[in-house]
C-alpha cells in the first residue's frame, strides 16, 4: 500500500488528455536518474489539467481528442483553454 487516507481526507484526480509530439527519455547520471516529457503538447496537456481543477472536472480532453471519441462516449464542450482560445475543452457528460 503506497498510501492511506485518514477518514477526513479526500483524494481528486483530475486527468486532462490531448495529443501531439513529444520527448521522452531518462535524464541523469549514474547516481541520479529521472524519467521525464517534455514538449509544446505537454505544456498544453498541463494547462487542461488546470482548468480540469479550476471547473471541478475529473477529465478533461481537447477538441482533437475530442473528435476521435465522439461517436463512442456522450461529450460536453466546456469552452476554450482561457490562454489559448482556438483550443476546444471538452468533458465526459456523465462524468465516472
């Protein structure tokens, strides 16, 4: 067991999805390693977590992904990311 919540504790995920290149790999030396993403979509993945936070919503994914899962899940547009608004935020409409 990683972890245990106290009674009076709670614990909210918030996932935010979106597509795009990035960089991945393991940074360090031999005494210290670290495993690490970088990259423009990355950033923008980051950002629709925070606004994910900001709207009490559990996941949150772009128009991109969006438009792939649309035939499959029941959707709700959310609006655009607030510094990017070409950038179409969508949800879950009955959310897990």
């Amino acid at each position: 067991q990683l972890f245990q919540l106290k009674e009076t504790q709670q614990l909210h995920v918030h996932i935010g999805i979106h597509t795009g290149e990035a960089v991945i790999g393991t940074i360090g030396s031999t005494y210290r390693k670290e495993f690490t993403v970088i990259g423009e979509s990355i950033n923008t993945v980051a950002s629709i977590c925070q606004q994910g936070l900001q709207e009490n919503r559990t996941i949150v994914m772009s128009g991109q992904v969006a438009a792939a899962l649309k035939e499959k899940y029941q959707l709700e547009e959310m609006g655009t990311l607030p510094s990017d608004k070409a950038l179409a935020l969508y949800t879950l409409k009955n959310e897990i």
